[in-house]
C-alpha cells in the first residue's frame, strides 16, 4: 500500500468528490489494498473490463458475506443483518453460472430489445404528466420527487402489472434496503438493516400475491412473460414462485434506483454548464449522447463489488481467494488511457464505450429501459423547463456503492406548453 492515497471510500472528502479519489488511486495505485474496506480497489479501465470477465472473480458475494457475520453475543442486528442477506442472496445478480445463465435467460423474455423500445410512447406520456404536475407547483421543485422517483416506479409498477398507486410502497422498501445494499456511510441510521429487513419481507409477501394472480391470470406485462420463459431452452426448468419473487424485487429495486439516480445526475451534469443546456435543449439529436456522457461522468453507480474464488495477479499484485474487490466504475470510466479529455462532456465521441452498466454476463439487464427513461426524462426537461438548473450543491447520500440524493432541488425561468405529445 502506498501511503498518503484514498483508503476509505466513506471517508466525507471521497463521498463528496469520489472522482477526485478514484483518479488520484488510479494514477498512483490503481491496485490498492484497502485496510479500511478489507478490498482491492480496482480504478483502470482495463483492469475493470477485465474483472467483470475473470471467472477467478464471483458475482456471489452475499453467501460468502453471510458466512463471515457470524452472531455476536449481546446484539440482535448480526441476526437481522444475516436474515437480509439471506433474502437477497438468492437475486439473480448474486449468482454465477450456471445458476445465474438459467435466471438471466428466463428474465431476458421480458427485456426484449423490441419490447423495450416500443414502450417509447408511453413514457413520453408519463414524463410529460410528471412534467405538468411538476410545473404545477411553481418555478421551484425538488426534481428527484417530481420527476426522476416517480418515472421509473410508474413504469416499473405497469411493467409488473402491480398498480401505479402502489408506488410510494415502492419507495419505502427501496430506500430501507438501499442503505443495506449500497454500503452505507457514518450517516446511516443505526436500525437501518431491521428497517430492511421489514422492507424485504413486506417486499416479497407484495410480490408473491403478485405472482399467484398472475399464475391464475397471465396477461401482457412483464411477469407473465418472466413466467413463459424465452422458449430457447425447452427442457429448461421456468422460474419457480420464490425465483419469480426474488426477480421482482431485484427489478423494483435497481430499476428503481438505478433510473432514478440516473436522471437526477444528468440533470445535475448538463444544466451547471448553461451553454451545455441550451445546446442540448435546442436539438433533439444531441439528447442521447449527453445522456451517455452523464451516465459516464455522473453514473449511478460508483463501486461494484466481486468476491475472489481463486488466487491470481493484476499488475503485478497477487490477490488471493477469500479477498474482496472494489471495482470503481467511477475511476474506469474517466480513465485518460481510454478517453480522451476525460472529465469533459463531449457529445461528438465516437460511441458509448463507458461501463456505467457493467460489462459482461452481469451487465445490467435493464439497461436499455434505463437508457430510454432517462433520454425522455432529460430531453423533455430541457425543453418545457428553459433556464433548468439546481438549486445550490444538494449534499449526495452518504453512501458507497451508488451516487444519488435525497433530493434535487432545481429552479427554471418558466414553461413550454404542450409536451412531447
């Protein structure tokens, strides 16, 4: 280890600029052992591209968590801590092949890209009844509550054919486990895994009534496609009740979270450089590419993280099995080895060759519902909402794996009339 680096990812310098961490480990270190996470910290573009492809490196990193929390005598929360782990230890971004092979083929049934790309309109109806409802209230509102929350838990919801109404049960049970799931900083509540916990098992009782109606009553939404399977491997076992829960919460959860904070981030990109704006405002062609640009700079996520199954060497370091690793996307992505002006928007580059999704086999299944939801959410505020920008320097949850807030407080000079429709 090198002395003087950034160790601690929680630490309130590298919460409040985890780019400015990432770069001074990925220059100096880009292998780092951390005393404070017990993880290698992985900052190189090439060397994360090259993780999410080490099969020496395991997506199940809850069992092997479980296993090391042991109960402390004298406290209940190892006990509650463990039973969180053991509801989340079964979702479908956990597991490796080939259980994970069989979970993502049956899913994929609902992720089709010509599924995907024709819900296009009924965003644009969505966002633009956010829209609306949000420009009710004035020209002050908090974005993240008007906007980037309830989009995707509105689409979500009607993907799953759960009611639209249901949503702020939605946000509850998301925000409970995101403390949990995301790693959370000194901030954090101290009764945050019960409260998880009570999400969870609230969470999955919700979905498995959800499931026996849809046993009962198949329709065309995305739970009864998950039921069917894709057809291309016959012989193949469908998704069991308990699978089917567990998909729905994992799908709730970071779709949720994940779109969320990828419109309030790119919000929070493009509208601090008023010329960016306007630009981006006043031509359609350029929305997707700032998108992209946003989901490279400002991604959701910041840290992912892999468990070691085997022993091996990344430049030069021997990292042994029963370690952990951190890979910072936030460090990949504005690595200077792989693009050019690294910390700049630059809307004219060549293709989105950023890893904000992931990479590989555990690439986000989602992510071109989330590409779509934030391109309307984004291009329609820029255009309805002209002088968009935030409010201040709204603080970001303190929190290790994602990038988000609370809220998003934004101001504009007025409205334009009319919509996308």
């Amino acid at each position: 280890m090198t002395p003087g680096l950034p160790d601690d990812l929680l630490a309130p310098e590298a919460l409040r600029d985890p780019d400015g961490a990432a770069a001074v480990l990925r220059e100096h270190d880009p292998v780092h052992w951390s005393p404070t996470h017990r993880a290698w910290l992985l900052t190189r573009y090439d060397d994360v591209v090259a993780a999410f492809r080490n099969p020496a490196l395991s997506s199940d990193r809850v069992r092997p968590l479980m296993s090391a929390r042991q109960d402390r005598p004298g406290t209940g929360e190892p006990e509650i801590s463990h039973r969180v782990l053991g509801l989340i230890s079964e979702w479908m971004v956990v597991t490796d092949p080939p259980a994970h092979t069989r979970l993502r083929r049956q899913a994929g049934a609902a992720f089709k890209q010509q599924q995907i790309a024709a819900m296009e309109a009924r965003i644009q109806t969505i966002v633009d009844d956010l829209v609306d409802g949000f420009l009710a209230g004035g020209p002050r509102g908090d974005l993240v509550a008007g906007v980037a929350y309830p989009l995707p838990a509105i689409v979500i919801a009607e993907m799953l054919g759960a009611p639209p109404t249901d949503r702020d049960r939605f946000r509850t049970w998301s925000d409970e486990l995101a403390l949990v799931a995301f790693g959370a900083g000194g901030d954090a509540r101290p009764d945050r895994h019960e409260r998880a916990l009570r999400g969870l098992e609230e969470m999955a009782g919700y979905f498995r009534d959800l499931v026996a109606h849809r046993r009962r009553e198949p329709a065309g939404d995305m739970l009864s496609a998950m039921m069917a399977g894709d057809g291309s491997a016959p012989d193949e076992p469908g998704l069991s009740d308990d699978e089917l829960v567990g998909m729905c919460a994992l799908l709730l959860f970071a779709g949720h979270e994940t779109t969320t904070n990828a419109i309030a981030n790119a919000v929070r990109l493009l509208t601090a450089d008023t010329a960016l704006r306007d630009r981006v405002s006043e031509d359609p062609t350029l929305v997707a590419p700032a998108v992209e640009e946003a989901l490279r700079l400002e991604g959701p996520i910041k840290v992912l993280v892999r468990w070691v199954v085997a022993d091996h060497e990344v430049r030069g370091r021997t990292i042994r099995a029963g370690e952990r690793v951190y890979l910072l996307l936030c460090g990949a992505n504005r690595d200077p080895e792989r693009f050019e002006a690294p910390d700049a928007v630059d809307l004219a580059r060549s293709r989105p060759n950023h890893i904000a999704f992931g990479r590989g086999i555990h690439a986000c299944i989602g992510a071109q519902l989330a590409r779509l939801e934030t391109r309307v959410a984004v291009g329609t505020l820029l255009r309805r909402l002209p002088g968009l920008h935030v409010e201040g320097d709204p603080p970001r949850l303190p929190v290790l794996a994602s990038r988000a807030q609370h809220a998003l407080p934004v101001v504009h000079d007025g409205a334009v009339v009319g919509g996308g429709r």
